[in-house]
C-alpha cells in the first residue's frame, strides 16, 4: 500500500503485516494476525472458517447486520472464536481465546453484530486473553473438540486456564 498522497503527504493507513517484515518508519505500528484464526461455532458445530477475518464466514455472506438486537427476533446465536496460537522453545499452544456472539436469521437475511464488540475481541485475543463467556456447553464442546483433533501437541502444551473455560 503507498502512503503517500498526491501532493506527497503521508497518508495514515492500517498495515498488516507479518513478524518476518523489516517494515519501518511512517505507519509502522503493525498487527500481527498470522497467529489468530477465527473458528465460526455454529449450531454445536466448531469450523475453522478464514472468511471471519474480514467479516466473510460462510455464515455472514448475503445477511445484512444490524447493531440492534430486536432486527433479528427468529436468529439463531453464532460466535465467532478468535484463538491465538503462542510459541515458547517447547512448541506451540492455544494462548488466547475470545467469543463473540452474532446472531443470524438466514430465511430473512438478517443478522445482528457489533462489529466493535468483534474487534475488541479480536484485540483480546491477540493480548492472550480468555473470554469464553456466554456460550452453552454444546458450543464450548464444539470448540474444545476443534482445537482437540486440530493440534493435540497445542492443546497438550495449552495453559489450564484456558481448559478450563471449556470445561461443561
């Protein structure tokens, strides 16, 4: 992304780039997102799905978001979990994970969300926190059983806090 505007001024922008990158100067506060993947539960059911990243899941494409609760009366409830993989000299692990909650009526198209909610989330995520909160225990299995299969190395090196959390 150039940085510079037509009359060579620097233009402020968000870049994302990866801890690899030798990046520097104007705009070089960076996000690291190679280590969150966002996990769609839906259903009692846990996928891995990319498009959540840009607010693109499966579950999202073709509903329109509302901030409003009450838009959505028949929705169903969806989270989206953002997961943090760390890494220590023994290996990897799941080092942060936050839900989010939609919800989303697919016959009507509609959806509610608070996209701020799903970036401070994200944000938490990143900073190695735990916030489970809210989900039921077919979702919580749902997710323990993702990250489970995924990695079992991860998950035995994960810290107990976050074993906990997913205990039903």
């Amino acid at each position: 992304m150039d940085n510079k505007e037509q009359g060579g001024k620097k233009q402020i922008a968000l870049n994302i780039v990866s801890s690899k990158s030798k990046h520097t100067g104007f705009g070089s506060g960076s996000i690291d997102l190679n280590n969150v993947s966002p996990i769609i539960v839906d259903q009692g059911e846990a996928k891995v799905d990319v498009g959540a990243m840009h607010a693109k899941s499966k579950v999202e494409k073709g509903i329109k978001f509302s901030a409003n609760r009450e838009d959505v009366p028949n929705g169903r409830q969806v989270w989206v979990v953002w997961v943090a993989v760390d890494r220590t000299a023994e290996g990897q692990f799941y080092g942060g994970a936050t839900a989010c909650e939609m919800w989303i009526d697919t016959e009507a198209r509609r959806g509610y969300k608070i996209l701020a909610d799903h970036v401070n989330k994200l944000d938490g995520a990143l900073k190695r926190k735990i916030l489970l909160d809210g989900m039921n225990a077919e979702d919580k299995t749902a997710l323990k059983n993702l990250l489970m299969t995924r990695n079992e190395e991860w998950w035995a090196a994960t810290p107990e806090e976050l074993k906990k959390a997913l205990e039903v």
